[in-house]
C-alpha cells in the first residue's frame, strides 16, 4: 500500500509540476495570432515573388529558344 501510495504522490508532484510550467509560460503564449498573421502575409509575398521568378525565367527561356531557332534557318 505505501508503494501505491508513493506513486499516487509522485504523480500529483509531477501533475503539478506541468500545471505551473503552464501557467507561467501562457503569457508568452497570449498573443501568437498576430504573429501567424503576420507569417502568412510574408509567405504569401514569397510566393508571388517565386511565381514571378519562374514564369519570367520560363519567358527567358522560350526567347532564347526562339532566337537560337531563328538563327539557325
């Protein structure tokens, strides 16, 4: 019984142990929309910036491509 007991105790410690851990670091938890806004905002122009790059390498390109094929005729 006392080592059911010991582990009953050591469960409540290590309980209680996660509860104040929570409720000290919820503040720095508190305000993360803005920062997922703000995240999402800046993924959003990366990826603009990224199709941008890509269709205008692709236009580089197909020019070269239709210049050399001119050239050679």
């Amino acid at each position: 019984m006392k080592e059911k007991k010991s582990v009953i105790i050591n469960t409540v410690k290590k309980g209680g142990i996660f509860v104040a851990a929570s409720i000290v670091t919820a503040p720095a938890f508190a305000d993360t929309t803005a920062s997922i806004n703000a995240a999402i905002a800046a993924a959003e122009a990366n990826m603009t910036l990224v199709t941008v790059g890509v269709l205008t390498v692709a236009a580089i390109g197909f020019g070269i491509g239709l210049v050399t094929s001119f050239l050679r005729k």
